[in-house]
C-alpha cells in the first residue's frame, strides 16, 4: 500500500521509505519460501537496492551473468538455484534489517518489519470472509468500512446490473412494507424481527450495498420468520409478504452475490471449540466496539468509522439475544437451533474484529504518517492499550480459543 501523503516529521518519512523496503524484499523471500515462486522484478529491486550482480553472484553460487539473465527474464532458476536463491535471500535480508534498525535507533526510531506477514493474515486466512472490508479515508482521515469488491460479480454488465437493482428496489420496498405493518409492541422478538427489516431496507437502497451485511441480515430474517412469536405478530397477509422476501433475498445472493454467500457458507462450515468460561461471550463485542469508538488519533479524532463500532454492538446484541432466549426455552430441538444461530453470530463477530485489527495492523504499518501521532504497528494497538490496558489483545485470543482457525495477531 502507497503512502497517503507526507508528513512534516522527517523521522515519520524515514520509517515509511525503510519499512516500504523492507516489505518489498520480505515479499520477495516469502513468496520464493512459500510457493516456491521466483519474481524477476522483485528481485530485480532488491538485489539492486542491496548489492552488486557479483556479490549476489558469490552468495547464490552462479556466474555474474547468471544473475542479470534471471533479472532480464532470459532464465528462470531452477529448483535447486531456487533453493540457494532463497538461503541467500534470507541472508541479505536480515543483514537489511540488522542495518536499518541500527541507523534507526540512532536517530530515535523504532521499526516494525512484519507488514508481509500481516498481510499474508488479512489476504489468506478466514479474515476474507469478514462482514465488511476496509479502506483509509483521507478526506475524513479515518477508517472506513467498505464492501469487498470480490463480491459483486456483475458490476460490469449493464443488463444485469439493472436487473440486480430493481431486485434491490424490490427488496427494500417489501422491507418496508413489513416493517410498517408488523405491530412493534407485541413482543421483543417481533421489535427485533422490524428492526432487522429497517436495516435491510437502508442497506439495499444503497448506492453500492454490501452483500455480506444483506446475506447477514436477509439470513436473520429467514431464520427469525420460523419463530412463533413473529408469526403471532403479523397477519396472514404480511406471512405471504415476508415469504416473498425471503425467495426473493435468496435469488438475489444466488443470482448477483454468489461469492458473498459462498463466503457466508465458508464462515457456517467452520467449527467452535468448547465454550467454557465464557469465551463467546457477549461482553467481547461490546467491549471491543468501546475501545474502537474511544481509540484517536493526536488530533484527538476518532481513528475508525462510528459505522464499524455499532456493527459490533449489533453482534453483541444478538448473541445476547440468542443466548438469553437458548437459556430460558424448554425445549430441547429449539434450544440446539439458538445455540447454532448463537455461534454463527460468534464466529461472524469473531471474524469481523481480526480483519479490523489486521487492517489496522498492516495500514498503520505502511502509512505511519496517515493518522497524526500513530507511527507504528505497535502504536495503534498501543492507543488502546492506554484506554484498557491490554484487553484488545485479550478479546482476540479469547475468541481464537472457540475459534482457532482465527489467524495470530502479530506476536501473540
């Protein structure tokens, strides 16, 4: 990632231009170490920002114009030049960061060299199955959530691109229609069941809707139309409605969204651990949306959209929701579906805040300027650190113990 713009702090610019360095030739060695893949134009640039075509030469073993043909493209290593390459690689690039770090410190500067890996957790991991992904937003200079680009599949094409809105339209119109007819008051469950239908209404008249936040919400709809209390609370009319707008919310996914709802199915398959001591918890959302909303920058400005906080709250909510109405249900079946919507809800939340601390992990990593007075990996975490003394950390890895397959953030 690019850095957003330059900062008046001469020691904000030199962290930016080593540690974008560093990341390249980590890129580099991770990629001919992990699959076994060698890039000539990777490796153009760091053999020339570290050493002489002879003095490569020498390490890996080969003629000097061996080294300029693989850069060149006349000649691709072979597996056991590759090997070499590689024990080479890794040589020069600890040297690299042995360097760096001593001219660093000189000058009072602390550098963190795992933008790489970072990003390996938040592009190859269960992370990509996340509600939301996010962006840095320079004109509000803060962090956003977006939709993941992946997911819409017919951008492009302009006959079903109109087809895909005037289902959207029609969703949000049927949402609406029901939420106005179903009768609030009757009981907390048909308030939520409105409630959902509200945020499914404003999340389909967007200009460009999120699939996953849809899939989420469509997916609470049908599950929540099977509860007697919501069919109590509407009439024989709205149960024909809100059975329309369930085939239809299922077209939709299927039809336009099918990487979103592939994605939804991959979150489903995996399994949770063991929940004793309370690892899946509501608390954990709530308490990671407080120190999210609380964490600024110097400016004394929010670091992250409100939008990503209340998200999590949402998350709270229903898991308590669930895990309340799972305790107090005497019967068995309906007590083991609760539980599966419960964890469902647990493992999307789980998954939602490892992408935000990965996202911010990595961003905060190659942009240290962007955000006034954090400079560092260890400075985005460290601002909540200060409003709760390491807890965000301690909310990660209690979720990666119901939830393992969650990647290890940073050094944990």
């Amino acid at each position: 990632m690019a850095i957003q713009k330059r900062s008046s702090n001469p020691s904000a610019r030199l962290r930016a231009i080593w540690v974008e360095r560093v990341s390249r030739y980590q890129e580099f060695v991770e990629r001919l170490e992990s699959d076994d893949v060698f890039d000539r134009h990777l490796f153009f640039g760091f053999r020339n920002s570290t050493r002489s075509q002879s003095e490569w030469a020498h390490l890996v073993g080969v003629a000097q114009g061996t080294i300029g043909n693989w850069e060149r493209g006349i000649t691709y290593p072979n597996t056991g030049y590759r090997r070499r390459l590689l024990s080479a690689s890794r040589t020069v690039l600890e040297e690299e960061k042995s360097s760096i770090n001593g001219l660093a410190s000189r000058v009072g500067i602390k550098i963190e060299f795992d933008a790489v890996s970072t990003r390996r957790g938040l592009d190859n991991s269960i992370l990509n199955a996340a509600i939301t992904d996010f962006e840095f937003d320079k004109a509000r200079n803060r962090i956003v959530p977006i939709p993941f680009q992946s997911d819409d599949r017919v951008r492009d094409q302009k006959e079903l691109e109109e087809d895909k809105r005037n289902l959207l339209a029609s969703l949000a119109t049927q949402a609406r229609l029901i939420s106005d007819s179903v009768d609030r008051f009757s009981n907390l469950n048909s308030e939520n069941f409105v409630r959902y239908f509200d945020e499914y209404r404003t999340h389909a008249s967007n200009q460009e809707p999120n699939p996953r936040l849809l899939h989420r919400l469509g997916d609470t709809i049908a599950r929540q139309t099977q509860d007697d209390d919501v069919r109590h609370a509407v009439n024989r009319w709205d149960e024909v409605a809100i059975d329309g707008f369930n085939k239809d919310h299922i077209d939709l996914m299927r039809l336009y969204f099918r990487q979103a709802l592939a994605k939804a199915q991959e979150v489903e398959a995996m399994p949770v651990e063991d929940e004793s001591q309370g690892v899946t918890s509501a608390d954990h959302f709530y308490d990671a949306a407080d120190l999210i909303e609380s964490t600024v920058n110097g400016d004394g400005q929010p670091v992250f959209d409100s939008d990503i906080p209340t998200l999590l709250r949402d998350i709270g909510k229903e898991v308590r929701d669930i895990g309340e109405a799972e305790v107090f249900t005497a019967d068995e079946f309906r007590r083991g579906v609760l539980r599966r919507r419960r964890l469902e809800a647990v493992k999307s939340g789980s998954i939602y805040i490892g992408r935000i601390l990965f996202f911010s992990s990595l961003f905060v990593v190659l942009n240290p300027a962007a955000l006034g007075a954090i400079g560092s990996l260890a400075s985005i975490l460290g601002l909540m650190d200060q409003i709760a003394p390491g807890t965000i950390r301690s909310i990660y890895r209690r979720l990666r113990q119901a939830f393992p397959i969650l990647p290890k953030l940073g050094d944990d």
